[in-house]
C-alpha cells in the first residue's frame, strides 16, 4: 500500500469520529422529556399516581398535555396546563384514581401515561413497568372508588 492509501484510510476514521461527536452534540442540544412513575396508597385520600416529567435535554421543553391510556384504548386528559421545562426542571403530577371510578375497576386498568409537548412529540410510560408494587400494595379493600 501505498503512503496516499494510508493517509485516505486515516481521513476516512477522523471523519466518521467527526460524524459521531456531531450527531451526539446534535442529540443532546435537543429537548428530552424522561418519565417516571410511582404508584402510591394512600388510606383517607384514596389511590394516586405519581408521573414526573424531566428535561434531561439542554433546550427548554414545553408540557402541553397528560394523558391516561386505558385498556380501551381511550385516552382521559389528566393535566392541560402549558408548563415550560428548562435544563432539568421537573413536574410531578398527581393523579387520584377516584376520577376514573366510574371507568376502571384496576389501577392496572390503566395502561400508559402519555406527555405531549410542544414540538409534536409524545412521551409514553407503561404502568406495567410498576405493576409488581402496584400487585403489592393495591386490594379491593382498598377504597379509592369511594371518593367524591
């Protein structure tokens, strides 16, 4: 091999490490929305969800939305206040389940959490995720269905 060969095998290496650190700077300037979820019983207030919404991205990011995917295939909105979110500022959003007595009868009833922002894009968390400490701490005798 000639030394020409050499030098072109070495501009083609620095060019796509070039390609990697500039689609990884692209990726990480973006906006990027990271959801969690917990589940809590509480005795007196009835059953909640928790959702936590996350920029992890360094763009702001606008909330639009929550929604709660059921089962059906309907989705209930359960938050609609615009919220701006920049570098790592979070929302937590409590959602009591004595709002959809009348539509589930599980707290696994409801399949998904969904967050839509600004930009178009849509977020989604499976409560299956937690459904083991859901197992756990939720029974019939538990009374969220008896809230107003």
């Amino acid at each position: 091999m000639a030394f020409s060969d050499y030098v072109a095998i070495f501009a083609l290496v620095i060019s796509a490490i070039s390609l990697f650190i500039s689609w990884r700077q692209y990726s990480r300037d973006s906006s990027q929305l990271k959801l969690s979820l917990q589940f809590h019983v509480k005795s007196g207030q009835g059953s909640a969800y928790t959702l936590r919404v996350v920029n992890s991205g360094r763009r702001p990011a606008t909330v639009l939305k929550c929604y709660a995917r059921l089962k059906s295939g309907k989705a209930y909105p359960v938050y609609d206040t615009p919220r701006n979110l920049e570098e790592t500022d979070s929302l937590e959003v409590d959602i009591p389940l004595y709002g959809f007595k009348n539509s589930i009868t599980h707290p696994l009833d409801i399949v998904a959490f969904e967050v839509e922002e600004t930009s178009g894009r849509t977020c989604r968390i499976k409560t299956q995720r937690i459904g083991r400490d859901i197992r756990k701490a939720w029974t019939p005798e538990v009374d969220w269905l008896s809230r107003p």
